[in-house]
C-alpha cells in the first residue's frame, strides 16, 4: 500500500515557502512508481529489493524506491566520482555482490536471501563484515567494501524521499525567505522568515556561456582550463589588462536561481567521473569532494575561508618536516585583503588570532547557528577562545563594481549544495561576471584531453571534446587551472612539464576529523551557514606531538551527508539508523581543519583502467601518516 505525506507536509510542501524547483524535485519522489528494472536481471533485481527492505530504517519508504534508483544509476553508467581502487567498476561489483548474498544465505540457511527472514538477511550481512565470506576466484572484490558501498547508497537514497525526511521532521527544503535563526519552533511551523526585498536590486547578469559550432577557433592571447577558484580570478586578470583569452570548463553552465534545495538533486555540481582511491588505508573520497560547472568546486564549497597564519609558510623552519612556501605570509597579505574585499567575506574584526590585520573583513560576522552557539558555549568552560568564521557568504547587501548588489545571506544553510541567493562568494557570481564583462569567453563542456605544439616545441592548440566532438582552440599561452587532481592527470597524460618526476606526488589534504552529539534542545542543523564559529587556539598546541596544528569549526549538517557518514562510518542500517536519524533535529557538530605534511606514499598516477572518453583514470594513493594520526587523536580528546 502507497504510503502519503500528512497534511500538514502537503500543505507546507505547496506553500510559497517553497521554490517552484525544489517542490518539482520533491513531487517526483512522491509519485514515483514502481517500473520493471534496466539494468539488474529479474533474480538480482528482486535480490536487491529484499536488500533494501532489510536495511530500511521504517516501512515509510517501500523498498522498491531504492532499488530503482540504484538499478537507473547502474542502466545510465553514472556514478558518485569515485571508488576504491580494490573493488572492481561498480556494475561489476553490485551483480557480484548480489549474487554472493544469494549464495552464503543458500550455504547457510539453505534458502534463497529473498526467501529469509529479516533476521536471517542481518546474519549474512554479519558474515560479509567479519571477513567469513570470500569470492573465490576474485582478487577484487572486498565483501565487506562491497556492504559499504551498499548501505551507504541505500541511505543517501532513503533520506532523501519526502516521507523520510517528513519522519525526521526536517524542513529544510522550505527556505524560499531564509531562516531567522532567533526563532525556534514545532515541527511543521516555519522557524522564522527573512524577507528579501528584490525592489532594491538590479538583477545581476549570469556569465555568458559561448559554445561556437566551428571546430577549429581563431588565435586567442591565453586558454584557462577550468572556472574554479584557480581560474575564474586568472580569467578576470587576464581580461582586465586587454587580453583576449577563452576559458574551458568541462561541467555545465548553471543558473544558481534554479538550484533546488535537495542534496541528491544538487550532487550534478559534483564531478562524476571516477577516480580510484588507494593506498594504506584508502579514503573515502565522499561524492563532494571536487565540483564541475561554470564555477568549480566553488559551487559546493561552503564559504569558509579563514587566512593561513604566518607560520603556515615555515614548517620546515619551525619543526623540521615538511616543506618551506617559497613565498611568505607578507608577500601575499595584500593579496588576501583583495581577495576578501572582493568577495565580499564576513567576519570578526578585529580577528583573534595571527598579526595584526592590515584591514579587516568587509562585512560583520553571520549570526551563530545552534550548532555554533553549542560551541561557544562549551569552549568558554574550557577557556578555548572562539569568534564567529569567516565565511564568503554575504551578511549584508553588497555591491560589486561591474558586477552590481549581491543579496545578503538568508541563512539557508545549503551552502554545499549550491547557493540559490547569490550571497555566496562562488566564482560563478563573483570573478566570472567580472571577467565576462571586460570581454572574456567561457565555454562549457569542454574537456581538454591533449596540446598541439608548434615547431619549437611550444603549445599552439588546445584540443577537446565537447558534445563528442573534438574541437582545438589555437592560443599563445595556457593555464591550467583544473584542480588537483585534473591537471596532474592532464600534464601526465601528455607527458608535460615532469622533468623532475614530481607531477602528482605529495598529494595532500586537510584532516578533517569530526565528532558528533545529540542534545535534549533543538538545533536544527540545516539552518545557518555550516562553519560558523571558529577557534584557532589549537593553530599550534603547546602540549603537542606532532608539527603544525589545526583549527576547530562548529558545523551544521544536511540530513543526506549525515546519514552518508552515519551509513559508512558506523556500517549501521535499519532501526538503529533510524534512531540516529529521527534525532537530527537534535544534532550538532565540531570537526578540525588540520595540517597534512608531504608524504612519498600519497601520490597520484594513470591507472591502466579506461575512462568513457579513453583516457586513464586518476589513481590516488593516500593515507594519513604518524603526524595526521597524532593531530587526529589530540582533536578527538580535545573534542
């Protein structure tokens, strides 16, 4: 029997609360019917149904919804970006999987896994995570990685049907006005709205998109590939001193006014195409972590820009790993107050940590959210000093030299979906309509694969792909501002630039551990800009055993990233899932941002495996060492 929304949802859901493209998104999982699957035989796909139905936190969502989901993603041969390097290619290893499930429920229980109990299909998930069951034959496929995968899936999908979140009380999706952060609430009543008056505004322009038909492009003075953060302000620079420059994007060109307020929706700002995670203890790369469209990862990023101390540039110098910046803090100082007026970053001023600042932030503080009050709360009883972040997210109205008024933040909290106001300092409103304006070309889905060179040996052309066909770009200077893992691959791919065999090794990234509570008063984690205090008393800890330090950030929290990291972190499902969930509303956060030294182990190179277009995958190898281990550990007792 079709289970419904309550009245009460039904109506909230209707109301001008909500954006005409979220209620579209949220209607469609409503009335979604059950459909014969595409990809997955009839055995297996009744297999997965029975998976499904097991893993289920409530009867509220049927277990059909899920399995189809997972069944289109499979038929459509798209994927979450990333995989571990020892499981095989995700079509492969969902019908393995499957299929092994069947097996070990017949050797154990003499029957099919469709046929068991619940509590018979909890054993067989049991012996998957222990180890006791083994594909014989197949080196590649890990069980217990393989239930990972799975359970996360599963709930990522399963928390993001309206009944779902109807069940937890979350009403996040209803942010048309934004949330007073003041106001506390019911579970249906609206928590507060702040009204934006649009009277007051010009409507700001979107960077205009060209995509000429032509195969082959007149000469232009520079190629930028990429729109993120890296390339966005070179393309405006670029521009601004005359120059005639075209920049290539290999994602899509969005309308941020468009974005629903969904996290399973907003995962197209995500980059898809997979990477493969190795090493000692291979990472979890999560679906999030780099962006594709007109505006890179800035799209999903969550504003939080705190400045580097200066310290951060003598690591060597001060403990003896790791490398020295061959720049210093005072070289770039006038940089970053460009950069944050330009941004338009709120913030405390005067900030309580690090030199004096030569100017401050732009703007005042966001208002806290619960999560940051709980923590301001608790470091004043351990006498850690606090002070709202500083976050790209406007506080207030904020006007921009030929790019016009950007609204203040209406404290959404989606800042890592996708900001649909514009008070997000992300490049697509920000450095791209600037550099537009002085003349400069984008165009999007453009993947560069390979350079043309001229006969002293100097790139000429830049070739890419774009719709299936491949197209050149003749230029006389190039930038390559794909990210961190892109451009090494490019450079590799073309055997560019590595004379000193140094291209993609030392890959780093910040640890970023979290820790996680439940408290008796409402916290509403969706509401508020996510980082919104910040502590950098830990910046350098006097009882520390490891070189560098980390910064501590209360964080507010989507309920799908939520039950991602619950699913995959804890390997729970069902009702103890459930439990977590239906205390979201409760839940409140405290990671660190942390120092990662260079490591031989962690680097990055092309995988034999192929990817649509032909190209190798990214393999990236990385593990945190004895000093990220040591930091982890100090945080997590400080926590």
């Amino acid at each position: 029997m079709k289970n419904f929304p309550t009245k009460e949802y039904l109506e909230l859901l209707d109301s001008d609360l909500v954006t005409d493209e979220t209620r579209r998104v949220l209607q469609e999982r409503l009335n979604a019917e059950e459909t014969p699957s595409r990809f997955f035989d009839e055995r297996d796909f009744e297999i997965l149904k029975a998976v499904c139905e097991t893993l289920a936190p409530s009867r509220t969502v049927p277990g059909w919804f899920a399995a189809g989901e997972i069944d289109q993603r499979l038929a459509e041969n798209s994927g979450n970006g990333w995989r571990y390097d020892s499981m095989p290619p995700d079509s492969e290893s969902y019908k393995t999987g499957l299929r092994l499930l069947n097996e070990t429920a017949q050797e154990t229980f003499q029957n099919n896994f469709v046929a068991l109990e619940i509590e018979e299909r909890k054993d067989i998930f049991k012996r998957f995570e222990s180890g006791k069951v083994e594909l014989k034959g197949q080196s590649t496929f890990a069980p217990a990685r393989f239930l990972e995968e799975l359970f996360t899936e599963f709930a990522e999908i399963f928390y993001s049907h309206p009944l779902a979140l109807e069940q937890i009380g979350y009403i996040g999706f209803a942010d048309k006005h934004g949330w007073d952060l003041e106001v506390q609430s019911s579970k249906f009543k609206v928590q507060g709205q702040l009204e934006i008056q649009s009277s007051k505004f010009k409507a700001q322009s979107f960077p205009t998109i060209q995509n000429p038909k032509s195969k082959i492009q007149n000469q232009v003075d520079a190629v930028v590939i990429g729109t993120g953060a890296g390339g966005a302000p070179i393309l405006a620079r670029l521009t601004q001193a005359g120059l005639k420059v075209v920049a290539l994007e290999a994602g899509k060109s969005f309308d941020y006014t468009k974005f629903a307020t969904d996290e399973r929706e907003q995962s197209k700002l995500f980059w898809t195409d997979e990477r493969l995670s190795a090493g000692e203890n291979a990472v979890a790369f999560g679906s999030n972590n780099s962006g594709c469209g007109v505006g890179g990862s800035t799209l999903h990023f969550t504003a939080y820009t705190p400045r580097p101390q200066p310290d951060d540039f003598r690591i060597f110098s001060d403990f003896g790993v790791g490398r020295d910046w061959c720049l210093s803090y005072e070289d770039l100082e006038p940089y970053f107050d460009e950069l944050e007026w330009f941004l338009g970053v709120s913030g405390a001023s005067p900030y309580p940590w690090g030199k004096p600042r030569r100017k401050g932030y732009p703007l005042p503080p966001l208002p806290l959210n619960g999560a940051a009050k709980l923590m301001q709360t608790a470091c004043e009883k351990l006498n850690i000093k606090t002070a709202p972040a500083p976050n790209a997210a406007l506080s207030q109205n904020y006007f921009q030299e030929k790019i016009g008024w950007r609204h203040a933040c209406t404290n959404r909290g989606f800042c890592q979906a996708g900001c649909s106001t514009g008070a997000k300092g992300s490049m697509d409103v920000t450095f791209l309509p600037l550099a537009v304006y002085h003349g400069a070309e984008i165009r999007s889905e453009c993947f560069v694969t390979e350079f043309e060179f001229d006969s002293n040996g100097e790139i000429e052309a830049v070739v890419y792909s774009q719709n299936g066909e491949i197209k050149k770009q003749l230029c006389k200077n190039v930038f390559l501002c794909a990210g961190g893992i892109e451009t090494p691959r490019l450079l590799l791919i073309n055997n560019l630039a590595n004379s000193s065999g140094q291209i993609g090794k030392n890959f780093m990234a910040h640890t970023g551990a979290q820790i996680w509570g439940v408290f008796d008063e409402a916290i509403y984690p969706h509401k508020g800009i996510p980082g919104g205090l910040i502590s950098e008393d830990t910046h350098r800890p006097k009882n520390a055993d490891f070189a560098g330090g980390y910064l501590l950030q209360s964080i507010g929290v989507m309920p799908v990233t939520y039950v991602s990291q619950l699913a995959r972190g804890e390997k729970i499902f069902g009702e103890e899932l459930g439990g977590w969930m239906n205390d979201y509303n409760h839940t409140a956060g405290i990671n660190i941002l942390g120092d990662c030294l260079p490591n031989a182990n962690n680097f990055m190179e092309l995988a034999d495996e192929k990817d649509a277009r032909g190209l190798p995958k990214p393999r990236v190898y990385f593990s945190h060492g004895d000093n990220e281990n040591q930091m982890t550990r100090h945080a997590e007792k400080l926590m």
